[in-house]
C-alpha cells in the first residue's frame, strides 16, 4: 500500500528538518571543543610565561639580596647587560651566527646521512647483520673522546666540529630510523610484491611513506644533537662561537660571559626547535590532505 503524495512530502521535510537539526548539534558540539581548545592553550601559555617571569625574578631577587653566590651564578640583569655590551662592540653576533651555522650544517647532514645509512641497511639485509652490533658499540661509545681526533684528522676548524657533531647525529638518526623501516606492516609489502613490485617501489611507495613521521619526528631530536654536537667540538678546538665564549668565560672566572652565552644558545635553540616543530605540522599535516 502506497502513501499518498502529501505524506511522502511530509516525511522528506521531517526527516530533512531531522538532518539539519543534527549538523547544527554536531556542528555546536565543534564550536564548544574548538572554544575548550582554545582556552586550554591559552592557559597553557599563561602559564608558560607566569613561569617564566616567576624564575628570572626569583633569579634577579636571589642574586641582588645575596641569598646565592653571584660569582657563580650571577643573574639576569647582569646577564642581558653583559648581552647588550657584548652586541654593542660588535662581538655577540659574530660568535653566534658561527655556532648556528655549524648547528645547522651538522643538522641537515646528520638527518640526511643517518636516513640514507637506514635506507641502505634496509636494502642490505646482510649488511644490517654485519653492522648491528658496529652500531650498538658507535651509539655507547662517548663522542667527546673522539673530538681529538676529529681535530688532527681535520684540522683544528668547523670541519673537525661540524665531524664531532656528525658523530652525535648520524649513529641515533640511522638506529631510529632502520629500526622503523624494519617496523612496516610486512602485508602491504606483499601487497605491492604480489603485483610485480621491484625492491625499489616497495621502499618508495610503501617503506619510505609509512616512516615519514618518524624521519620528520627525528629532525626535533637532532636540533639538540646538532647543539651538542657543536658546542663540544668549540670546547676542543674553536677560537669563536659560543662555546669558546663559555671555555673563554670559564678560564677568566667571568661566569657572566658562561651564562650569558648558555641564555643566546637556549634562545636560539629554542627558535630552531620552533621552526622545525612548525615544519614537521606543516608536513604532517600536507600528508594527512593528500
């Protein structure tokens, strides 16, 4: 038995007001969690700088009341005094755009070495076999003791700086990364296998995608190698840059010129880290649209 036309338009207009009332619900459901969202950043940043304001002024009121040993520990106005000064005569920005520099070179060829070292162990199952426990040993052994011989193997310079900080990166950068290649779900390989896949497509198409956010996830955790890195290869054997403003304040006992250099290098490590936390987003976020 059929409805008369009138009821079928009927139930098309309820079940249409039905559906419209459900979007506006769902749709004031987004608008509540985007607003929740939005307050709890917003309290999470508060916070952030209360911190931040409660630590330097806790700082300055310990150094000027005496209650720490300002020799040592000196405290904030003395510090970004002795950072004006040091930007004034022209010496700040010279020492750091050479740190950031050699952060940045060993940085990017750690990433890119680490990740292609992984590639080729993945290739090279054999290879992987025989370089499994050379890796375990590399990634224990402390790199400082290799510093001295970075520096009469290279020169004392960048390169034997920019090698001290290769080896902090590579050796973790390529364990993480192998590792993860060996960790893709062997069904889509035989998935691409079965359709006459070569070795190569397998990597490209399935291996290599299925790791992006880990290779991504890793160049955070390089931005602090990279520092490592650096600032001990400058300890060894620079004579500019920020670590050598550290050694030079440390054998004048002038421990304003340690911490005012440890504050440029948590500043602009902070930037990086910044900037390739934005990268990581912008990628990730390019791969999920895609």
């Amino acid at each position: 038995m059929s409805l008369p036309s009138d009821s079928k338009a009927n139930l098309h207009a309820a079940d249409a007001s039905g559906r419209e009332q459900d979007q506006q619900w769902i749709a004031g459901l987004h608008r509540e969690h985007l607003a929740r969202a939005r307050r709890t950043t917003l309290a999470v940043r508060m916070t952030q700088a209360l911190l931040l304001v409660l630590f330097f002024g806790g700082w300055e009121l310990a150094g000027r009341s005496k209650w720490i040993d300002v020799l040592l520990f000196s405290y904030p106005s003395k510090l970004f005094d002795q950072l004006w000064r040091s930007l004034l005569d022209g010496s700040l920005l010279p020492h750091t755009g050479i740190t950031v520099l050699e952060t940045i070179v060993g940085f990017m060829l750690g990433t890119l070495l680490g990740t292609a070292i992984a590639a080729l162990l993945w290739w090279f199952s054999f290879v992987s076999r025989v370089a499994d426990p050379y890796l375990v040993v590399l990634n224990s052994m402390p790199k400082v003791a290799l510093g001295p011989l970075f520096i009469v193997g290279f020169g004392p310079g960048m390169l034997a700086i920019v090698m001290t900080t290769l080896s902090v990166t590579v050796i973790i950068t390529t364990i993480v990364i192998y590792n993860r290649f060996r960790e893709v779900a062997p069904g889509y390989i035989k998935v691409v296998r079965l359709f006459g896949g070569s070795k190569w497509q397998v990597f490209r198409y399935v291996v290599l995608p299925d790791s992006f956010a880990v290779i991504v996830s890793q160049l955070k955790v390089n931005v602090g190698l990279a520092w490592v890195g650096v600032i001990v290869g400058e300890f060894l054997t620079s004579k500019s840059g920020l670590g050598y403003l550290i050694i030079y304040g440390f054998q004048v006992f002038n421990f304003t010129i340690v911490l005012s250099s440890l504050l440029v290098i948590a500043i602009v490590a902070t930037i990086m880290y910044r900037l390739v936390a934005a990268l990581e987003h912008w990628l990730t976020r390019g791969g999920r649209e895609r």
